[in-house]
C-alpha cells in the first residue's frame, strides 16, 4: 500500500457545501470538474461503494450483534481489546470535554469497545446511528466513513460531514488509524474518534494514529510476554533434541522459535520442495487453524499450550527420521530417555531404575510428586523407552479447562454435539494417543463424571466421542500424575475408588528437591549452562557459600523454583562468581522463615510466603496465582486456607 500525503488525510470543512454539491452530481453520474475539490481518498471510497450497491440513502450500521454473540467476538478479539483497554481510559477525560467517542473496532470493522462524552445529545446520537459495540462500520455496509475507509486502505483518513457516502451519516465527524500487528504488520483493527460534524478537530486524527501507536506497542509487550511464558511452559515438555524435532508457535500460529533449522525440519517431515517457509497454524479460534495445517504436518504432534485460561500458543513435537535406514536401537532409546534428568542421589537413582524396568511394559504408571519436580520429564521418559516410543507422546492437563471443554479434548465429539462444534466432528487426545502415549497431568482433577468414562477406555479400551452412541477402540498407554493425595481424594469421595486401583497399578514417588540436596550444585551447574546457551550470556560460577544457601533452602517451588531462580540470576547479577548476597532474601532468610509463622516446619514457612508473595504480586488473583505457581486453583485455595492467608486478598474482595 502507497502511502499518503499527510494533507490528504485531513478534512476541510471550510469546503463542506463545495463537497456536498460533488457528492450530488457524483450520484446522478455528472463527472463535473468541480469534483476535483475532492479528496481522491474520498472519491476513490465514493467509487468502491458506487460498486458495491451501498445504498447511500443509509442512515445507521446494521443492528449490532448482541449477547452471546458479542462476548464471543469480544473473546476472541481478548488481546485487542485488552490492549486498547487502558489508552481508551486514558482519553476518556479527554473526550468528555470534546463531544467525541473514541471507538476500537476489529479488522472487520466491527465495534468492540467505545468510551467518550456521555451527554445527552451525543448518546441520543450514538444510539440512533448504532455506533454501538457490535456494530459493523465496513465501508461495504455503511458506505466511506473513517474506520471503515481506514480499513479499506490502510491508511490514517478523516472523514467530515457531507463526505461520507450514506447521507443519514452526513452530521458526522470522524479520525481513524488502523492498529497493526507487531509481528507481521496485518491490519487487526481501528481506533477511531468521532462526534456531530460541530465537534471537528483537526487534532482528532493526530489523536487517533496516536492511540493506534500505543496500543501496537502494548500488542508487542503483550506479545513478547507470552512468548517468553511459552518457552517457559514448555522447558519442561520438550523430549530431548536428537530423536525429535520442536517448533514453537505463538498465539496467532506464527513458528517463532524451533529446535534447529526451520528448513531442515521441513526436509525431514516431509514438507513438499515447494514450500518457501515453515507453515502459519492460524489462530485457535480461527477457523484456518485447522484448514491451513499442511498435511505433512499431524495433528497428534500439536500440542495447545494454556496458563489461566490464556492460550499462549502451540507446541510441536514431531519424530525425527532414524539415520539412512538404521533403526535406533532399543539400548539407545532407554539410554537417552532421561537424558534430562539431572541427579546423583539415591532416590532419584531408585526412581529412574523403576521408570526403565516399567516403561517397557503396558501398565499404566501414576507419577506422585509436589509441583515442579519434573513429572512430565519422567512421562517422556516412560514413553521414550517403552515399545510405543515410535507413536505419539499426547499430554493433556486435566486441571486447565472447564468439564465441558476437557470432555471434549479427551473424547472428541460428533458433527453437532454442540454449539460450535466443528462440521464434521474431531477426535479426541485418547483416539490422538493411538499406539503412544497418553500423559494425564494432575489427574486429581478429573471431574468425577468423567472418570467412568476414563475407567472405561483403561478396562475395555472402548470410547464414544460426545453427543455419539457408537463405540470406538482405542489402543493407548496411560501415564498419569498428580500432587494430590488420590487415596485422600478417594476416602472423600472426590475420585472414583476403581479408577484409583487401575491408575495406580505402578505408582512412582519423585522425591521433591529439599529430600536431594546433593543435586543442586548438579542441577545449578545444568541451569547455569542452559541460561547461558538461551541468553547468549557468558558462563558464570555459584560461590560455595551461595551453593551452601540453595541447599538449606526447602524449595517449595522444586526444581521448576531453583531452575527459574537460576536464569533470574544469571540475567541481573554481575561478575563470574555469584555471592550469597546476590541471592533473594527468602534464599538467605530461610532459616529465620519459620520464627515468623510458629506451629509451621521450615518447608511450610517457606511455602506460605511463597504463596503469600505470589498472591500480591497478582493483586490478590487467585486463578493468576495458580497459573504462576503452576498449582491447581483448588490447591490454592486449600493452602490459602490452610495457612490462614488473607491480608492479601482485602484489595481484591
């Protein structure tokens, strides 16, 4: 797209009745000179919707979708809107004293929020044009006006009186700028500032690619946040680099960071030759997530990344080829499978050997542990030296979506089961797990009308997809985990005695760090490496007094707490040598920890403020609080209850 002179962006109302007699003779089909008065951006936009039979008798956007409908558009515009949020509440006084509403629309011109001057008049005025969130302002339905002739050339335009096209919107004024994607530059959406023709300011436009460039830069933080979360989600899911072949996407189904080459991946999966670059997924609530994935890519090796309830992107693990036609052996599978696990205790030895001794059978394993001590990694692990290490590894987290919604990422469901099922229906992660592996995390939070229908696939190896009576085989090996205590959770009748007994059949403790302080100057010396290796940062070395602190430490956090404390580190501290007064004071003050909170041991003290520090750094959000933690919001509140935490919630309830 070309771009403009700053001059033809702007209006001139000096010259409305000159416009408004181009406008008439431009309509009875008179090509006047006089029309050269004109704006061409103006009678370029006249032309398109000449064309597109806008009834130019038009006064007010089509009635606004309401209810349901709306939420959802503004659910799936989340970011936008979320971006936009604090510009608009920081125009808002402004606007009060300029008879003006600024207006944030999507890439299809439909209103998503506006905020501005609340009199009577101009109300009276909004409602009656519906410039009302769910409303489309596209120039094929409403003829040139700013958002949609902004849209329609991306380009920065003021639209006054008589030239808009439609003459029941002929009393209007407005600026917009469309807002771009920092990623890749696509037009996303439009702010706009409009009010009665009386109301024109020349600054308004100036205004508008303001805002716009505001909310771009907060698209971009945003963006790069959940980037970072990702990598961070998914340090502890990727299986080691030489048997598979990792690509990161972002929410938008952009491939933003991968394993190696990105060319030679797409050689090695079988991508056709002529292929510029690693295909874009869509977004997931896109409906060419699905349609635009490339055959040679499968479904079974996209795995949805979610914290809070915010899809951070998407993973893909796929098999690498095994080298000019030798099989890798079974001694090498076993050897690599815990290739990521960091340890010279004995427990962790214990364990290791009864995850290679299990993995080479069918029995379904339950994985025991406190958060962050790297079950998934044992899950590969299994799955790497078992007999179905050539099928798909599938993980699902059953304590991050709502029952509807894990009903049917485990099960799938039929043509029409639902509100917005797909056409045609979709398999579920267990048909997905077909002769591979299927990882249940936190399995403890199964809900219980489901765990019949999970008992059902485990003794019979049979599901129905929802809202269908036929039966399907499946033929998968379970792996589940959890931090509860299931046998607990059974006596009180929040999960299915049977279903107990069948997932425990191999049930495997990880010891939680504080139980193996003989690996933590192991596992620094590992994180340090791989900080250095992910930040480009030079080696650096922990004093034996900082290593001394990390061991008297009780790590609430586990390994997942030592790992990220790690990298915080290795990014703020200076010099090669980390000092133990480089270290956060928790690290320093555990022994004091436990003075504070009496009737506590030293491991729930520090759990406590943990917990407590978490909470106010999410403002009191306990959701926020879980995803940060990587607890179960059950599990939180538990704990909060358990050690009677509430000073900070007050701000929040």
């Amino acid at each position: 797209m070309l771009g403009q002179a700053p001059e033809d962006a702007f209006a001139n109302p000096s010259i409305e009745r000159d416009v408004l007699t181009s406008w008439e003779r431009f309509l009875s089909g008179s090509n006047s000179t006089r029309q050269q008065i004109v704006r061409s951006a103006i009678t370029d936009s006249w032309q398109r919707c000449q064309k597109s039979d806008v009834d130019y008798r038009r006064g007010q956007a089509p009635m606004p979708i309401r209810d349901d409908k709306l939420q959802r558009l503004l659910d799936k515009r989340n970011r936008l809107v979320q971006a936009g949020a604090s510009t608009m509440s920081l125009a808002r006084d402004y606007l009060l004293e300029t008879g003006t509403v600024m207006v944030l629309t999507d890439a299809d011109g439909i209103v998503l929020r506006l905020e501005g001057d609340t009199k009577l008049a101009l109300r009276d005025a909004v409602e009656k044009t519906h410039l009302l969130p769910g409303s489309n302002w596209s120039e094929t339905t409403c003829g040139t006006n700013a958002i949609g002739t902004a849209l329609q050339t991306g380009q920065p335009i003021q639209v006054h009186a008589t030239e808009h096209f439609c003459s029941g919107i002929h009393r209007w004024t407005c600026s917009a700028c469309v807002i771009r994607d920092p990623i890749d530059g696509a037009v996303i959406g439009v702010i706009d500032i409009s009010g009665l023709s009386s109301s024109y300011g020349r600054p308004a436009l100036a205004l508008a690619i303001s805002a716009a460039a505001r909310i771009e830069a907060q698209l971009l933080q945003m963006e790069l946040d959940a980037r970072y979360r990702l990598l961070d989600q998914c340090f502890w899911m990727l299986p080691p680099s030489d048997r598979h072949h990792a690509v990161l996407f972002d929410s938008a189904g952009r491939p933003f960071k991968a394993s190696g080459e990105m060319s030679q991946i797409m050689r090695d999966l079988g991508a056709p030759g002529c292929q510029s670059g690693f295909p874009h997924l869509g977004s997931r609530d896109d409906q060419l997530f699905g349609a635009s994935r490339p055959a040679w890519i499968k479904e079974e090796w996209l795995k949805p990344v979610v914290q809070g309830g915010e899809h951070l992107g998407t993973v893909m693990v796929a098999p690498k080829p095994a080298p000019s036609g030798k099989l890798l052996s079974a001694a090498r599978g076993e050897s690599q499978a815990f290739a990521n696990t960091v340890y010279s205790s004995p427990k962790m030895h214990n364990v290791v050997e009864t995850c290679s001794r299990v993995g080479i059978s069918a029995a379904p394993v339950l994985l025991l542990g406190e958060t962050g001590v790297g079950k998934e990694v044992f899950a590969h692990g299994l799955h790497a030296v078992s007999p179905r290490r050539s099928g798909p590894f599938i993980a699902v987290n059953c304590g991050c979506a709502s029952r509807e919604l894990l009903a049917s990422e485990l099960f799938g469901y039929v043509d029409g089961a639902f509100t917005g099922a797909r056409r045609g229906g979709v398999a579920g992660k267990i048909e997905a797990a077909a002769r591979g592996t299927l990882f249940l995390d936190e399995i403890g939070e199964l809900p219980l009308d489901l765990q019949p229908m999970l008992l059902r696939a485990l003794e019979n190896g049979e599901i129905s997809r929802i809202g269908e009576t036929a039966v399907r085989k499946v033929d998968f090996r379970l792996v589940a985990a959890t931090n509860r205590d299931l046998q607990a959770e059974v006596d009180a009748q929040r999960f299915r005695k049977d279903l107990f007994y069948r997932l425990a059949v191999v049930p495997v403790g990880i010891p939680p760090l504080r139980e193996r302080c003989e690996d933590i100057p192991l596992l620094v010396d590992h994180f340090v490496a791989q900080a250095a290796a992910r930040y480009g940062l030079s080696d650096r070395r922990f004093a034996p007094e900082a290593l001394a602190q990390l061991q008297r430490h009780d790590w609430p956090g586990n390994v997942r707490e030592l790992r990220n404390l790690v990298e915080s580190l290795m990014l703020t501290s200076n010099g090669e040598l980390i000092e133990p007064s480089d270290l956060p004071d928790a690290i320093r003050g555990t022994e004091r920890t436990s003075e504070h909170n009496p009737g506590l041991s030293l491991a729930e003290a520090s759990e406590r403020d943990l917990i407590a520090r978490t909470l106010r750094s999410c403002n009191g959000n306990v959701t926020a609080t879980a995803a940060a933690l990587g607890l179960a919001k059950s599990t939180v509140y538990a704990k909060l209850h358990r050690y009677d935490i509430r000073f900070e919630l007050r701000s929040k309830w």
